[in-house]
C-alpha cells in the first residue's frame, strides 16, 4: 500500500491523506529470472540472432542480452543483431521462464560456438 500525504496550512497544521493508491496484488508467477555474465567466443549476425528468438519462442521464455549500455530482447532479432556481439566481448544474458535451464544450454552453444 502506497500513501502520498500533503501538509495543509490551517491552524492545526494536520496532515491528510491527498491520494491513496492501493497495489493490486500481481498475479503469482512461476517463472524463474536467472542471469549469467559470458564471454561470446563467436560473432552474432542475423542467423545466429534468429536462433535465439527462435529459443526464445520454443522455450517461452523471455531473453535479454547485455552489452555495455546496449540491451536487445527476443522480442526484436534487430535489436540483437545491434548488440554488435563479436568474439571476446562480455554479456550479460538474462532468461525469464519456466524453462530458462534449457534456453540458457541452447544460447550458451550459440554464443560460445567456436569455428575451428
């Protein structure tokens, strides 16, 4: 419960409740958010950030990606792709979901697939 209290100037000098808002309570959730700092050990184009919303989509969780001060979702393979991922470059991988074990086994091989 939020209360947002205004002082009003009389005598008396009380203080009244201006604007009550009450919380509705949220729906109980059972997905899990886990995040993981990676290394890529590969460069992400457009196939590679594609599988990743495909992962996303399969395994109906929601995925957010982390690089320096950029952020992309599953929700949009271009704002991955904008990420710039090259080999080397540190992430911040973040699964929500019910199946977020087996979308993060999924990603890491994207992610640290390396081309021998």
């Amino acid at each position: 419960m939020k209360f947002a209290y205004k002082v009003i100037k009389n005598k008396n000098h009380d203080v009244e409740p201006a604007e009550m808002s009450i919380d509705k309570p949220k729906a109980k959730v059972s997905a899990k958010t886990v995040s993981f700092i990676l290394v890529a050990q590969n460069t992400l184009g457009f196939r590679e950030c594609a599988k990743i919303v495909n992962i996303a989509k399969e395994t109906n969780c929601k995925i957010k990606i982390a690089s320096g001060s950029k952020i992309g979702t599953s929700d949009s393979m271009l704002s991955l792709v904008a990420l710039e991922i090259v080999a080397e470059k540190s992430l911040v991988l973040t699964i929500s979901g019910k199946r977020n074990d087996d979308a993060f086994h999924e990603i890491s091989k994207i992610i640290n697939f390396r081309e021998e």
